[in-house]
C-alpha cells in the first residue's frame, strides 16, 4: 500500500511541476503577448501554491505519524473559525461556481486547542466538497451543538451535492495512504491528517455518504 502511496504522490507532485516548467519555458521563449503572459503568471502562481501545500501536508503527515505533531492549545471560538474559513473560501468557491449555505446554530462554541490545525482541517473539509460538487452547486455548512447524543460537544458538518462516494470505497477514505477510485481524489492522505487532527483535539470525524447524492463530513469536538 506504501508502495502504491508513494507512485500517487510522485504523480500528483510532478502534475503541478511540469505545469509550472511548460509555462516557464512558453514565457522564455515568448513574453512579448501581455495576454499569455499574464494567464502563464497566474498558471505558474497557483501551481506553486497547489504544490506548496502538498508539500506541507507531507509534512504534517509525518509528524502525525511520527508523534511530533505538537498542538499550540489555546481558548477559542469555533465560530470565529469557521467564518473566517468560509470568508477566506469563497471567492475559490465563486470561481467554480459553488456558493456556501452556511448556518449557526450555536450560542457558545468555545473549545480548547490548537485553532490554527482546527482551521487547517475546515480548510481541507471544504475543499474537499468543492472539488467533488458540481458546477453552480451549494455546499451546506453548519455548525450545532450535538445535543442528548454528545452533550458538551459542538459539530460542524460540511455537505455537498456531489458524486458521493463508493459503498466499497467508504469504510476506507479515513486510512492512511487510501485513495478512492474517483479521478478526483487527491494524495490520499488529507483526510487521514484531519482525523489525526481532530483526534488529537479528543475529537472525532465523521463521514456519511451515497453515491450520485452527496457526501457530508461532520467533526464533533468538545467544548471547553
């Protein structure tokens, strides 16, 4: 399976690579055209971010998985995550043609941990829906407390109008190194990081899904 992680990553990674060298040498060769030369800056400059960031997740990921991933804990309002996520995401989201319904259904969601992580994982939830939902889609976000079923614990769920995932493929996308047959998936890693994450935090993620209607991921963690 490791093997199979590896070849994966090495794909993915070369992907933006060789985007970011054709431009390059497209530029080199002809940077008179302001047109090409602006849309080959913006190709090279989100391909730099987009290999940037699998490049941190990496990273993130051998730390979790070697123990030193060290949580800066501190008191915080989920909310102002949250929102602040959502505010951050929109305009990508816009780009695709995707708009958030976004829904607070709490009064107090403070918790203790490390906000910077839990924002990390808001990020990858969210984009995650983005990448699997449909043009001129909504992705429904919505954060509650749990309720009879966890008292003193607060959830927030992402949900998307997507392809859904595989009955097969389900019991596995929280697994290390897993990747799912659609041509969408990414490293296979990022939802085993966010598990990793919110466990951390005395959490847990939880993912619900059917084919051809839609996937939601829900993270419950406890309040402080």
């Amino acid at each position: 399976v490791k093997n199979e992680f590896i070849s994966s990553v090495s794909h993915e990674l070369r992907t933006p690579l060789t985007a970011i060298n054709g431009w390059a040498e497209t530029l080199m060769a002809d940077g008179t055209d302001p047109e090409l030369q602006a849309r080959g800056l913006e190709i090279i400059r989100d391909e730099s971010r987009r290999l940037g960031n699998m490049v941190e997740e990496l990273l993130d990921f051998s730390r979790a998985e070697s123990g030193r991933m060290v949580l800066n804990n501190t008191l915080f309002d989920l909310n102002d995550q949250l929102e602040d996520t959502i505010f951050m995401m929109e305009q990508r989201l816009s780009q695709d043609g995707i708009h958030i319904v976004y829904t607070d259904a709490t009064e107090d969601a403070y918790i203790r941990g490390d906000s910077q992580r839990i924002r990390q994982v808001l990020v990858n939830l969210i984009d995650n829906a983005r990448k699997f939902s449909p043009p001129n889609s909504s992705i429904d976000v919505t954060i509650e407390a749990c309720g009879a079923e966890a008292p003193d614990h607060v959830a927030v769920t992402v949900r998307d109008r997507g392809c859904g995932i595989d009955e097969e493929d389900l019991p596995h996308v929280r697994e290390k190194f897993y990747k799912g047959k659609s041509d969408r998936a990414g490293s296979g890693i990022g939802l085993a990081l966010c598990d990793e994450i919110i466990a951390l935090h005395g959490g847990v993620l939880i993912i619900e899904s059917a084919p051809g209607v839609g996937t939601a991921v829900t993270v419950r963690l406890p309040l402080a």
